[in-house]
C-alpha cells in the first residue's frame, strides 16, 4: 500500500485518465480473446506476464501525452 501526502493525487490524475485505464481495458480483451481460442489454458505466473506485456504493447501510444495534456492547466 502506498501513502501519498495530502493534496498530492492530482499529480498521478494523468495517469489515471489515459493509461491505466487504456491498460485495463486493453488487458481484459487480451485475456477475453486468449480464453476465448484456448478453453482450457493452464493460468499460471508466465501466462499473466504474457498477458500484461500484449496489453503494455497496445495501450501504451501516444496516450501518455494525451493524458497530460488534457488533465494539465
């Protein structure tokens, strides 16, 4: 668990707003899609780091910056 100091959560806003986001979404269409085509895949440690590394590839874009700089003032 992490701790942040008051007033301090608007600076990780971006973040919240295009990536993890765009990466959990990502994420559960990988795992949906790769279910779907192998119905009885055996789910282990390797298994989800392929997974999240598929997502990591198509969701992180240009959606960083988009991020930044609608949420910045």
């Amino acid at each position: 668990m992490i701790t942040l100091p008051s007033h301090t959560s608007n600076v990780f806003q971006p973040l919240n707003v295009s990536y993890f986001k765009s990466f959990k979404t990502t994420f559960k269409k990988v795992k949906d899609a790769i279910i779907f085509r192998n119905n009885h895949m055996e789910l282990n440690k390797i298994t989800l780091a392929r997974w999240k590394d598929q997502a990591l590839r198509q969701s992180f874009t240009k959606k960083l910056k988009f991020g930044f700089k609608t949420t910045s003032k």
